[in-house]
C-alpha cells in the first residue's frame, strides 16, 4: 500500500484532494504569472473542490472558519453588491496562501527520508555543556528556514531516544525550549513563513527586503537575551549523543540561503511577489534536494513522492483560506460602517497594541494566525498603512512569533507539549516565562522605535 501511495499519490482515499490541491496551486502560480483571470477562476474551482473531497478529514477549528466564512461571503454578496469585488480577491489571496501551503508540504518527503537533516540536529545537541543551549537556539533558528517546526520534532526525537526525563533533567527542557524559540522566531522575517506571505500581501508600500533585514535582525536579538537567562544547565554533567556532522549542518545552511537567494532573484529580477517566487521555488528545491541526497539504501526516489503529502496541511488551508474571506469582509464593513479614527492613531503605540492584542488573543487559546490574519485586512484600510506599512507588518510578524509560545492550541507549543509530555499551559507559563517576560517588552520598544524613524 505504501509503495502504491509513492508510486501514485493522487489514487487512494486521498489522492482526489491532493490532485485537486496541486491543480489549485498550479492555476494560482500560473495566474499570477500570465495575469489570466480564467486560470485564477479554475484554481478556485479545484480549491472549492479539494474543501468538498477533505472536509471530513479536517480539524472541527478548520471545518468552523471555513464554514463561517462560505456562509458570511453567500450572505453579505446577496446584501450587498459592492462586497462581491472584495470577495473575489481576497478568495484568490485565499487560493495564493493555500499554493504556499502546498509547496511547503513537498518539503515534507525531502524531509522524513533525510540523513543530513537527522545528523545535523544531532550534531547542534552534541555541542560540549554550556554550549548547547544557544546552539539549537540559533543552529534550530537557521534550520527552521526551511523545516520550519520540523527542527523541534528532530530535537525532541534525539532527546527521547537519550532517554531524558524533562521533569528530571534541565538540559532536555533548556534544549527544547531553545529549540522551540528559535524555530518560533523564523516567523519574524522568512519568507517561507505563512506570516510574511499574509503581511506582504496586506500592505502594498511595504518593502520585503527591509522587512526581511529588520525581522532577522530582530529575531537574532531576542534570541541573544534569551541565551543569557539563567540556566540550570551550565553545570550538569549530563552527556549526549555526539555523532552528529558539522558538514551536514553547514550544507543544510548553504540550502538555506540558496533558497532564500533564489526568492529574492526571482522577486527582484522578474518582478514576482515574493509569494509567488516562494511558491515556485521551493518544489524545485525539494525535487533538487531528493535527487541529489540518496535515501537510505542509495535510492533516489521519483519525484511523484512530492505529491504524497500535499495535504497533510489541510487544517491550515482551511483556517487560512477561510480567514482571509473573514478579513477582507470585517475590513469592508469596518471601513462603510465602523469608526475610522480606531485604525488611524497616529502613535508609535499602535504597532505595540497590535503586538499586544494578537499575544494576548493567543493567550486566550486563539491560534495566532486567526487574529493576524483578520488585523492585517483591517488595517491594510488605515491610512497609517502607507506611511508606517513597515512596522505595522513587524507587529503582526512578531505578535504570531511570540503568540506560537503562549497559545495552547498552536502547533508550535502542542508539539512541544508532546514531546515533553507535559501541559501546554505550564510550558508556556513556567517553562517560558522567563523569556516571553523579556522577549515583548523588547519587541514593543523595537516596534515604536521603527514607528517613529519611518
């Protein structure tokens, strides 16, 4: 059945999603590309159809935000007219983020079958005491580029194969926490990251490359203070497994930046968005990625492997692709019927309430992506999105960074709970605190500073 599944991923139970999910992200590329409204219509059509072939496999979170927002377009297009147009493209920003989605899940086969991604992590925690720490904060930081949580999972695998306890041992909670910030922070500024697909596609005057420069910039900050919170772990005397590779680790960088370096040609060269250009070449980098790394017996694999997990993102296609019609609606009525003056404070405390408001949502058990999603609709429509885009963006960047630590239902902190086999809640509120005490204020200074040099 499994070689079946490799050999033709679009048979099966659901080879009809993922067939109808690959066409959708072809159509939305293809649309973007050559401006054809027809493809854009068919891509929205096989997104339509993957809704109806997954619905039941989907989370009750997705099955709600997409049924609310099927249910809020029907109703407001028959109420009022003006909002079909809007409807329509945020549903093709919807089709755009769902493409992203689908690119980033043909990383998952290149992933599961690497040998160089499994003895660069164990290579980060192999690092002798003392250094560990700040080495999967930074090292996991440069790796979730491309893999995203995966890291965290790689990590937590080589700690459970040690045999750790967390409740025991303070090294396997500093190594996982560090793990997790680092991969957290990515959201900062990667453009393989969901948050700068829904920030750059919001505000039109904001600049990617400056936005890129001041997130990483950023993100490497509050990773530096978090490496000098007190530790437990300077002094233990544990040993770990330290049959890792440098040379692995070093080459996974290089792809790193190879793919970040061919995002950025294809934005600046041929003019694309950086969505689209993110969209494209990451396929290509994982077909690359198979081809030349052998499996484990020296196989080299066909690339129809690439479409076997084109849908294990399904949840968050739903919430993205549903959250956006929800936005660009809340934005419309907000902007013929809500007060204006709310969305149009000139202050350098309005990135820093965005922060809070988006962190404090998380808190409350709200996936930050929701609440980002529908602020960045909301104030795409302000005023303040041309002059003050980049630090407005920076908010919602960072509000999603920081919420994936606090939120019990995001992915990030419901992995890490897995792994330690621990509350979600005492992870975010014992295990973190510390560094979410020290990571906001921070971020909200460097929010309001960048608000007043705009």
């Amino acid at each position: 059945m499994t070689t079946d599944i490799l050999a033709r991923p679009f048979s099966g139970a659901e080879g009809p999603g993922r067939a109808a999910l690959a066409i959708a992200a072809l159509c939305s590329v293809a649309g973007q590309i050559t401006g054809q409204p027809s493809l854009t219509w068919l891509g929205l059509v096989a997104l339509a159809g993957f809704v109806l072939c997954d619905w039941l496999r989907v989370r009750g979170s997705g099955r709600t935000v997409m049924a609310l927002a099927v249910l809020l377009a029907l109703g407001t297009a028959a109420l009022l007219p003006e909002a079909r147009p809007v409807i329509l493209a945020a549903a093709t920003q919807g089709l755009g983020f769902t493409a992203l989605l689908v690119a980033l899940a043909t990383l998952r086969p290149a992933m599961q079958r690497s040998r160089l991604l499994a003895q660069a992590a164990a290579w980060l925690i192999g690092r002798p005491r003392g250094q560990r720490y700040a080495s999967v904060t930074y090292g996991g930081h440069g790796l979730a580029l491309i893999f995203n949580v995966g890291v965290l999972q790689l990590i937590g695998d080589i700690l459970a194969a040690a045999r750790l306890d967390f409740r025991q041992h303070p090294t396997a909670r500093h190594l996982l926490m560090g793990t997790m910030r680092g991969s957290a922070a990515i959201a900062l500024w990667s453009p393989l990251a969901m948050g700068f697909a829904v920030v750059t596609s919001s505000f039109a005057a904001l600049d990617p490359l400056a936005y890129i420069a001041l997130g990483l910039t950023l993100a490497l900050v509050l990773l530096g203070a978090g490496c000098l919170l007190p530790r437990h772990d300077r002094s233990e005397t544990l040993d770990l497994p330290g049959d890792g590779s440098a040379r692995a680790m070093a080459l996974l960088l290089l792809g790193a930046l190879a793919l970040l370096a061919s995002t950025s040609a294809l934005y600046l060269l041929a003019g694309l968005s950086f969505l689209t250009a993110t969209t494209i070449v990451v396929p290509l980098f994982a077909l690359a990625w198979i081809r030349i790394e052998p499996g484990p017996e020296g196989e080299r694999p066909s690339p129809a492997v690439l479409a076997t997990r084109l849908s294990d993102l399904r949840n968050e296609m739903f919430i993205f692709a549903g959250s956006t019609v929800i936005g660009a609606l809340a934005a419309l009525l907000f902007t013929l019927y809500g007060p204006q003056s709310i969305i149009a404070v000139d202050s350098p405390l309005m990135p820093v309430a965005v922060l809070l408001c988006i962190w404090g949502l998380s808190v409350a058990s709200t996936p930050p992506s929701i609440p980002v999603i529908l602020i960045a609709q909301l104030m795409a429509t302000s005023p303040l999105a041309q002059d003050h885009a980049l630090s407005l963006a920076m908010a919602l960047s960072a509000g999603w960074s920081l919420g994936m630590m606090v939120s019990p239902v995001s992915a990030t902190l419901l992995l890490s709970a897995r792994i330690a086999e621990e509350p979600a809640r005492r992870i975010a509120w014992e295990w973190n605190r510390g560094y979410t005490a020290i990571a906001v204020p921070l971020t909200a200074a460097a929010l309001a500073l960048t608000y007043l040099l705009e």
